[in-house]
C-alpha cells in the first residue's frame, strides 16, 4: 500500500456563540495514503466543510481546535503561522464549493493563478504567467494563452472551477482537499469536472479529500468512504461496501436518496427531518430522532465508531446487526415515506 | 467611454437646467430684495430702487426673470461667449465675486477631504481588522462622536483651544500638570489602543508611551524648542530610513532584502541631494522644489528597476513611496525652522483664528507656506472630522463586509501572507463602494465649509452665501448654487468613472 | 414573517420510542427578535435612556403649551444678574465641600438676567420639535415616493426618480438655507414641514431599492398569482420586510435633522426670535465664550447628548433588524 501522507486523529471544533457553543466537528480520525481519494459524505452541517477548513488552517480566529492533524510526520495543528502559511497552497491545497465567489473579481486569472505559483515560488511574474497558462491547458481551457488575460466573470461557472483547480495544482501539492467541487455547477459539467479533478490528480500524483454530500458523486472516483453526521464520523469503509452494505441506517438513508436510473419505479425515500442542532446536543445517538431502527439505547448512549462484521468497515450504530439483515438497506425509510 | 461620459454630462445638464428653475423659484420666493429701502430715509431712496430694479430685472414676470438669467448663464456654456450671471447687490458681477471666491474654498474643502479619506480609510481598515478590540470600540464611538458634533461649535472651541491659548502658551512655554496629564494620557490611551495583544501588554504600552510623551514633552520646554523649534538632519534621517521600511512593508515584506535595500538607497539620495541642495531650499519656488522631488523620484525609480529584478513591480513602488515620504521630512524639516521668524512676523500669534492668509503678508518661501498653513489648520481639522467619522465607519463595514468574502479565503488558501490577503485581496474590494462615498460626501463637505468659512471669516463662497441669502440677493444665491451643483455633478460623474476603473465587472455603457 | 418550529417528525413503528427532542428552537416572532438584540445593544439602550431623560426633563421644567412645569423660572423674564451669571449648579460635592447643589440659576445667566437653564429647556424643546417633526414627516413622504416608484417602476418611477435627482444636486444646507429664509417668521413647526419637503430624497431612493428587490421575490409572486391587490401587497407583504430600513434610516434622519436644524439657526435662517433653539443659543452667544463661556457650553452639550443619543440608538436598531450586520452605511 501506498505510503501514509496524513493522519487526522480525534479532531474537534468549536465555536462560542451567543446562544452556547457550536460542537461543529466532534472529534474524528482518518488517514490518508498517498495518491489515494478519500470522500468524507455528509449533510450541510454535519462537519465536514469545518474539519476541512481546519486542515488547512482557514477558520476563524474564534474556533477552538482540539486533537491532531499529522501531516509527513509533522504536526499541523501547532504549526506556527509562517511555516503554516508555507504549507498551505504548497503541500495542501483547496479547491472550493462555489466558484463564482472563490476568485477575485477585480484581478485577472492568470494574476491569481500566478500569485499563488509566487507565493510559493520566487520566479519573475512573466514566468509565473507562464505557468499559470500551462496550468489552465492542463485543466482542459480552450485557447489558455488568451483566457489567461481574462477576468473571472468572464469565464463560464465550469471554466471557474476548473481555473481554480488549476491554481490548486499548479504548486504540485500532496494534497487536494475538494470542498464540494461541484454542487454549484450544472449537473451537465458536474462529471466533466470531476473527471477533470482526477487526470489532474493523477498528474501531480496528489491525494485528494473529496468534500460532498452527494453519494452519487463518490461512486466514481472515491477508494474510500468516510460518513460524517452532528460533527462525528459514523461510518468508514471501501466505496464498494458502502453502497452494498450499509452498516449505518444513516448511510442507507442517504443511499435511499440518490436517484437511480435503473431503479424500477423511480421512488425515492428520504429520510424525514433535520439534523440536530450542534448547541446542547442531547446524550444519545444523534442520529436516533430521524432513524428508524433506533430502540431505548439509542436515547442514552451515543454508539462510538466500531468495527463490524465485514473487515475495515467501522460504524457507529447500536443496531449494525439489525441493518446487515436488511435486504434492501435503501428501502430502510419506505415505511415512513410512504406514511 | 466616451459616448458614456458624453450622454452623462448631457443628462447631468438637464438636471442642472431643471434645479436652476427650482432654485430660481425657491429664491425669488424667499423674501424681497428690495426691502432694505423701504425704511429707509436715504435722500436718493427713489434712484437706488430704481437702479436695482432695473438690475434685476424685478419689474418683469417672474418667468422672464428666470430666462433672462438663464440667457446669460448659457453663455457660459460656448468658450469665449461672455458668461453673465449677473450682479450682486453691490453691484459687482457675480462671475467675478466666484472666481475670487471659489480657489480659497476650494483649497479648504481638498485638503479637509483628502485628509479625512486617508486618515478615514485607513483607521476604517484597523478597525475591521481588529474587529471588537478596543481600538474598534474606541474609534466606533469617536466615530458617532463626531457624526453628533455640530460643526460651528467645534470651530468655536478649535479658535479658542487650538489657536488663543495656543498662541498664549507658545508666547510663555511652560511645563503645567495639565497640560503634561493631557499629553501623558492622551499618548497613553492612543499607543495601548493601537497596539492590541494582552491586557497586561497593553497596559505596559500605555504607560510606557505616556510617560515617554510626558518627558519628551517636558525636555523639549526645558530646552526652548517650542520658542525656536526644528528637527535638524538626525530626525530628517530617522524619518527617512523608518519611511524607507514602510513603504517596503506596504509593497512586499522586510525579509525581501532587495526591494528593502533599493528604498533605504532612495531615501539616502534624497536625504543627500536635500543637503546637498541646501542653499537652493533657502528661499526655493515650488518649480525649485518640485524639480529636485521629481530628480528624487526618477533616481529611486532608475535603481529600482535596474537591480529590482523579480521584484521590480514593488521595488519601483516602493521607491515612489519612499522619495514622497522623504519629500515631505525635508519640506517640514524646512517649515518648523522657519516657524521662530514667522511667529515673530506675527507678532507672537503664529496661529490664525481669522481669515485664509495675514493680509499683505510678505516673507520667504516657507514663511508663506506657514502663514497659509497655520490658517488653514484650524477649519481643515473642523472640517475634516466630520467627513472622517463617515469614511472610517463607511470603510470598516466594507472592509468588513469583504473579509468575510469566499475570494480572501482563497487568498488564504493559496499561501499568502496575511499583509497581501488585506491590502491586495480584500482593500481593493472594499475600496469599490468607498469610491461612490466620495462623491455622496462632497455635498456634506461644501455644507461644512460654508459653516466653517462663517466662523473662521474666510471670504470664501461660504460666506458670499450666506450674506446672499440674507439679503435676497438673487444672482449671487443664483452663482454659488450653479458652483457646487456642477462640482456635486461632475463628483458624482467621478464616482461612477472610478467605479468602473476599480471593478472590472462594470462596463460603462 | 415568522421563524416556526419545524414540524415534528411523525415517528414510525420501529420508532415510537423517538421523542420529538432535537428542536429545541423556540417560536419567536420578528419582532421578539428584532426586540432582544435591540436590548443586548448596550449603546442604544444608554442612548434610549439618555434621550428619554432629555425629553422628559425639557417638558416638564419650563412645561410646554398650557400646561406649566416644575421649574419657576420663565425663559423670557429678564431679572438682576447673580454672582456674575454663573452657573450655581455643582454636580461634583467633593470639590467646595457644598455637597450636591443645583441653586437659583443652574446654567447660569446670561447679561439681561435671563435664566440660561429656562432657555436651555425651551431651546432644547423647539430643536427636539423640529427634529422629530423633520425625521417623521420626511420619513413618511420619502417612503411613500420610494414605494411609488420601486413598486410601480415605469413613468411614475421615472417622475419622482428625475426629480430626487434635482433635488440631490443642491447641497442639502444650501436648499434649506434658502427654503429656511424664505419661510422666516412662519414659527418653527412650519419651518420643520418645509425642511422636511426637501430631505426626503435620500430615503425616497433607499426605499425604492428594497422595493425593487422585494417585488421580484417569490413571495409577491406568489401573492400576485393568488389575485392579491397592489395595496395589499406594498402593505401585508414588501412594506414589513422593509420596515427595518425606513425606520433605522428615520433615526438617523432625526439626527442629521437636530445638527440641520442647529446650523441653519447659527447662520439664522432657522428658527428666528423670539423664539429660540439650541443652534441660535449658540449662534447668539459664542462671543462671550471668553467672559461666560456656560453660554455656549449648555446648549452644545444639550444637542451633542440628544444627536449622539439618536446616532446609538439608529445603530441599535440596525443591528436589531439587520443581524448579518453587513449593511453599510454612508
């Protein structure tokens, strides 16, 4: 197996507000390997934007980071800011959710590509822009030698993205972390993108986080899988199990949700209600308001992330029994649904 | 741009012909110009009303009074046209009476706006910065302090403080335990507010810096400065060098030895072609002074981009910055060693409370420039404060507002050290809608100046007013109101200009 | 416009032991809202307290109307000059050792005898008139133009638009210096309304631009689908989502209204004798700053203690309607 680049172990934030603090990330752990792609899925809120953010050193001065973020056996969470700054954009490097508002308006995008190629390089702006023009090439823009020159509110939503993945490579980080990379994009360049994101991924030999909450995206291109929900992992494994056996009703949930094509029917069976609140959260599993499996336990005790019957595939759930002798784990939230 | 500009200033004219009606109605219906005769017992009573009358046309309808001035002021439109607002109560063509009028406010209300955008801006970005800390409170509530203060009354006070007892105390400099708690606290609370960091930290600044302003203060009357003050080379170099090191933080970093190397260099060219020049700095013109700058500059600039290498963009910059900077210490350098022979020309009263120059006053260069500065000080301040409080809260919440904005996180992610994410990524963004304040501001500022041109006796277009208005003097309310609605005009013409320049996403069309 | 509870999840069979425990928000309207972060200001809440003292105090010493107030002393009545006209008020006890003392003459007189804090409250009470009345009815007219024409875009908009333009042109002391003369003698209430009719633009232009994003908002679609009239729109649906605007910039309008009202009366174009206000107090008495300077440091404080109070209060109010806190302001 390939070497391990990153080792995250029991990472928590916080934020004081003024109605309590917000337990944004509960504390979770994962490893990463060398040109591996790695999907952390979970709803808007459930902590995996933050843990991210957190990562790479970008949250605001108010929140409270607890555990340890190891990167080529260097701690990063302690890092003092000079050498942090040195480490992000260079060994780790962002791609994010919305790239009509990730790029400056009032600079070109090769101005932008090429600040970040001098702020981690000390060339000449003329070679910097060169750079910056072979890297938007490589992403697949058409006639990049012109674009280069253009502002970004010339450029289509897609033609962004794949501009601010190029900025993301053009330093030839280890790492990209991929904050859904595609959830503002039509669903007609959603695939061109993120197979963009792999050619490139795979020319700079990095690997990758990839950020989303859409199972659908994973399937493709993750090796594995980690579940996120209320700011803790509940559910790790290889992408392939994950869709065959689920052992985390949340997980099959959210399997219940995709739209398939080859589904007969065509119904699909979300799961009701909203995640919790992360202030005050109640004892107990969070997940067991919404959850259909869930018994007296589930109120008092939150289940911690475990191993399973099947070999690396961990979860956090009382009842993983139950669920693995559910045939069909989508069809888990049909009754209520249907209801 | 130019179609643009063009259908704008079209437009802005038909505004400016419509408010002129308006304007003309409100004036004529404001009272009667002739009243003033009418207890009168002058033996040519008859004649005046009959001269004034035919002046101002006051025995035609009010609609063909509107047209005949609207005649003469259209001239003003066609070069060489003989442009013809008419004349004032004393008979004097209002044309005239502007002209005169208008470069001592305008030198008024410049300086007080460019002073109050600098200083407002940047205490605005700090204060975002350092969002919540208490510079932020401080600054917040000088802030509203000032947006509450009636100007006239500040005026008053500044003649009072900032000038007679001023003027009182610089005739007998004395050290009094007042006046040393006010310098004391004052250093005090402004360094520790500025310096953030610890309670403890603070605390230690603040008295470090107040008890340092205390015995600087006290060392300097002890010494006679204050009866023959200067700043000599040593502080003309401290100032120099210490420029030199900004401008090279406010370009790239220190650890950039080159660009840090080419300032410092700048500012020692400057430094020695100042001394070397000396005896030209004597009694210099502006052309003199304006001549050695710019070699200054052009020297700075030439080593910059011949050693600049990589770095040439900043280096280039920063040596601009830097000769400016040097400009000025050798400028103020000069002017405090002029302020001994100057006070004593002014009999001891070096700081005006009336008036926009010592009439018929005759000196050397600098003692010009410090009659025409110890004048202005004192109404620039009053006006200044008010705009100031505007920029910097306006400033702040864009700074604000931008800091929190996707594209500075991405400045973030890529590296960039936090200097380059503030003033390259998110200032040029929060200086977008700064821009548009500009123009909406000015109109506030020509409302200050002819409050603080009443109670400082400038004989600027303040004052031609409001006599005007108190005299229903017809054309001459007519002229100043032509004045300030162009300027209010082409200031709003500016900001929409300066918007397009500065975000690239507007297309002026 | 109302944050609910979300609905309760309807449990299903396998889970009838999952209570309806994870929403622990509670219902609160807007105004309950806008109401607590309005009271957690701590700035607006001393400057609400601050302005209530101040109006309470101008009415009820010297009275107003008909009604008589508890000072004795009446603004116009002329009388023998006492220790020089100084103040004989003295808030600070441990100084002369004469304890709290607030004496015959508080403020002081002036050279004719006249008690400076009888006129201090009727200055106080016409400048505070002034400002209201100005904040109120500008406020009012300023909304109904901006509704005008945000809502009903085309000719009308293009009408009143042209002319806010015109009116912006003139610099604001400029108009009102003129319209405040030609008005001179017409008693300060008249005075108000008049000022008002000419500052009413600014808010005109602030409120068409709210209507004009809120017409295209979903809502209005919605209500406009269902066959709703225009009034009931602008009035059930756009005027409460805009109302946080109109009345944090009512606020301010008072503010800039007190300090308009003071220059215009330093220069004398405002309120003219026999009446007085805080501007004309100072207007009449800034050259005896050397010889009784309380003349002019009364009224000063008085308008500097209402403007700033009104300024806080303003800044409370937006950061209670707005809590993202990003609306700038000029």
């Amino acid at each position: 197996m390939a070497q391990e680049i990153l080792r995250v172990q029991d990472l928590a934030v916080s934020f004081p507000t003024e109605d309590g603090t917000v337990h944004a990330v509960r504390g979770i752990s994962y490893t990463l390997h060398e040109r591996e792609v790695l999907a952390i899925v979970g709803e808007s809120g459930s902590g995996k934007s933050v843990s991210a953010m957190a990562l790479m050193g970008l949250l605001p001065k108010t929140a409270q980071i607890t555990g340890s973020v190891n990167y080529r056996d260097q701690e990063v969470l302690t890092l003092p800011p000079k050498k942090a700054r040195a480490m992000r954009g260079r060994n780790i490097a962002m791609v994010f959710q919305d790239p009509m508002t990730a790029m400056n308006p009032v600079y070109t995008v090769g101005d932008q590509l090429a600040e970040a190629y001098r702020s981690h390089h000390r060339v000449e702006r003329k070679v910097a822009l060169a750079k910056a023009t072979e890297m938007l090439d490589r992403v697949g823009i058409p006639q990049a030698k012109d674009r280069v020159r253009a502002y970004p509110h010339e450029f289509s939503g897609g033609m962004r993205q794949r501009a601010m993945i190029a900025m993301a490579i053009i330093n030839n980080p280890d790492i990209i972390i991929a904050d859904e990379p595609t959830t503002a994009l039509d669903v007609t360049v959603q695939a061109q993108i993120l197979e963009t994101l792999i050619e490139v991924k795979d020319s700079v030999n990095a690997a990758v986080i990839l950020i989303t909450h859409d199972l659908g995206v994973v399937a493709g291109m993750a090796h594995r899988v980690l579940v996120m929900y209320a700011g803790k992992a509940v559910e790790r494994a290889e992408v392939d199990e994950i869709y065959t056996r689920p052992r985390m009703p949340y997980t099959a949930g959210l399997l219940g949700s995709i739209p398939a094509l080859d589904s007969a029917g065509g119904r699909l069976h979300p799961i009701t209600g909203a995640p919790p609140s992360l202030i005050n959260l109640p004892p107990g599993c969070p997940f067991s308001p919404r959850c259909p499996l869930a018994t007296e336990i589930c109120l008092h005790e939150e289940p911690p992330l475990g191993p399973t019957d099947l070999p690396h595939h961990e979860a956090a759930c009382h009842h993983w029994e139950t669920l693995a002798e559910v045939p069909d784990p989508t069809m888990l939230f049909r009754s209520e649904a249907g209801a | 741009m130019t179609a643009y500009v063009v259908r704008r200033l079209l437009a802005s004219l038909l505004i400016l012909l419509a408010a002129s009606f308006v304007m003309f109605a409100l004036v004529s219906l404001s009272g009667d110009p002739l009243s003033e005769f009418y207890a009168s017992s002058d033996p040519d009573r008859e004649l005046k009303i009959e001269s004034r009358i035919d002046a101002l046309n006051l025995d035609e309808p009010f609609i063909v009074q509107y047209f005949l001035w609207l005649k003469g002021a259209a001239m003003c439109l066609v070069p060489g046209g003989g442009c013809d607002l008419g004349v004032n109560l004393q008979n004097q063509e209002v044309t005239a009476v502007l002209a005169d009028a208008i470069p001592t406010t305008l030198r008024l209300v410049l300086a007080a706006t460019v002073l109050a955008i600098v200083l407002g801006v940047a205490i605005g970005i700090i204060s975002a910065i350092r969002q919540y800390s208490s510079f932020d409170y401080g600054i917040t509530f000088a802030a509203f302090l000032f947006f509450s203060l009636p100007i006239f009354w500040v005026a008053v006070l500044l003649k009072e403080f900032g000038a007679i007892r001023i003027n009182d105390w610089l005739a007998e400099p004395a050290v009094t335990l007042p006046t040393a708690i006010v310098i004391g606290s004052f250093s005090a609370l402004f360094f520790s507010a500025l310096s953030g960091g610890s309670r403890k930290r603070k605390v230690l600044i603040g008295l470090g810096a107040g008890f340092a302003a205390v015995a600087i203060f006290i060392g300097l009357v002890a010494s006679g400065w204050f009866k023959n003050p200067g700043m000599g080379p040593g502080i003309v170099i401290i100032g120099s060098v210490a420029g030199a090191v900004g401008a090279t933080l406010l370009f790239t970093n220190l650890e950039n030895r080159r660009v840090l190397f080419i300032a410092i260099g700048t500012a020692a060219i400057g430094v020695a072609v100042a001394y070397a020049g000396y005896p030209m700095l004597e009694d210099p013109t502006w052309l003199v002074l304006v001549g050695m700058g710019l070699l200054v500059t052009l020297v700075g600039v030439g080593i910059a981009y011949i050693w600049g290498s990589i770095d040439r963009a900043a280096a280039v910059r920063a040596s601009v910055v830097t000769s400016f900077i040097v400009g000025f210490m050798v400028f103020l350098d000069h002017t405090i060693s002029s302020f001994a022979s100057y006070s004593d020309s002014v009999n001891g009263r070096p700081f005006a409370t009336i008036g926009s120059n010592t009439p018929n006053y005759q000196g050397t260069f600098w003692e010009v420039t410090l009659d025409t500065a110890t004048h202005l000080v004192l109404p620039t301040l009053a006006i200044m404060l008010i705009s100031f409080a505007g920029y910097s809260r306006y400033s702040r919440a864009s700074m604000l507002e931008v800091m929190n904005a996707d594209y500075v996180r991405t400045a973030r992610a890529k590296g960039l050290t936090e200097r380059t994410v503030v003033l390259r990524h998110a200032f040029r963004n929060a200086l977008i809608p700064i821009a548009t304040l500009a123009a909406i501001d000015f109109g506030a500022v020509i409302a200050g100046a002819i409050i603080t041109e009443t109670v400082f006796g400038w004989k600027g277009m303040g004052v031609i007013f409001t006599t005007a208005v108190e005299h229903f003097d017809y054309y001459q309310v007519m002229g100043v109101f032509v004045v300030t609605a162009i300027a209010v005009l082409v200031f709003n013409l500016i900001a929409d200009i300066s918007y397009a320049i500065l975000d690239p996403r507007i297309r002026l069309t | 416009m109302t944050i609910l509870t979300p609905e309760p999840v309807t449990p299903g069979d396998t889970a009838t032991a999952a209570p309806e425990r994870e929403f622990t928000i509670k219902a609160r309207t807007q105004g309950q809202m806008v109401r607590g972060r309005f009271i957690r200001h701590r700035g607006a809440l001393i400057g609400l307290t601050a302005l209530g003292f101040v109006v309470v105090l101008a009415y009820t010493s010297i009275g107003f109307w008909k009604i008589p107030g508890w000072w004795p002393l009446d603004f116009k009545d002329t009388g023998t000059v006492v220790n020089a006209g100084q103040p004989s008020l003295d808030l600070i006890p441990w100084i002369d050792g004469d304890g709290l003392t607030i004496g015959d003459h508080p403020f002081g007189q002036d050279q004719t005898g006249r008690d400076y804090f009888a006129l201090t409250m009727r200055g106080t009470q016409i400048s505070l008139m002034v400002a209201f009345v100005i904040g109120i009815v500008s406020t009012f007219l300023g909304a109904l133009a901006g509704a005008i024409s945000g809502y009903y875009g085309g000719k009308a908009d293009g009408v009143i638009m042209r002319f806010t333009d015109l009116l912006l042109t003139i610099p604001i002391l400029i108009l009102a210096a003129v319209v405040g003369q030609a008005v001179a003698g017409g008693g300060p209430f008249f005075l108000a309304m008049v000022l008002a009719l000419v500052i009413w633009t600014s808010l005109a232009r602030l409120v068409r631009g709210e209507f004009l994003s809120l017409r295209e908002k979903e809502f209005v679609e919605a209500a406009k689908a269902m066959g709703a009239k225009n009034s009931r729109i602008i009035f059930r649906h756009i005027l409460p989502n805009a109302i946080g605007t109109i009345i944090v910039s009512a606020t301010l309008t008072i503010a800039v209204a007190i300090l308009l009202e003071a220059a215009l009366s330093y220069l004398g174009f405002g309120v003219q004798p026999p009446d007085t206000s805080l501007g004309r107090l100072i207007s009449e008495y800034q050259n005896s700053f050397s010889t009784r300077p309380w003349l002019f440091w009364w009224p000063g404080l008085f308008i500097i203690a209402i403007a700033l109070s009104v300024n806080f209060i303003g800044d409370g109010l937006r950061d209670a309607f707005d809590p993202r806190q990003t609306r700038v302001r000029a």
